[in-house]
C-alpha cells in the first residue's frame, strides 16, 4: 500500500508539466506534493514530508495569487 502512494506521487508530479495551463500544473503538482507528505509520515521520513510541505505551499501559494 505504501509503494501505492509513492507511485501515485511520482506519476502524478511527472505529469504535471503535460499540462499547458501554469495553473492546472501548480495545482497537480501541490496535489502530488501532499501525497509524498503522506508518503513520508507513513514511512517515518521527516526530509520527504518538510520538502514536499514546502513544495505543496508554494504551489498552492503561487496558484491562489496568479489565479
């Protein structure tokens, strides 16, 4: 199930920059960024949830101001 979320992740943020539109790329990727937070607290990796909260608030931060 692990190996689940982690693939998900991956897939999802790989496939984030097939999107034209800078706004539906943000979104996805802050998406795929909160599965890798779920990611790591599920298998105990503090770096890989700090990163990717870091990478899931900016995106959500640069998509809320450029709309």
């Amino acid at each position: 199930m692990l190996d689940w979320i982690g693939w998900t992740a991956t897939a999802l943020f790989a496939g984030s920059y097939l999107f034209k539109q800078p706004v539906t790329l943000r979104k996805i990727q802050a998406g795929a960024a909160l599965l890798w937070v779920v990611y790591g607290l599920a298998i105990h990796a503090m770096p890989v949830v700090a990163a990717n909260v870091i990478v899931a608030s900016m995106a959500a931060v640069s998509t809320l101001r450029r709309g």
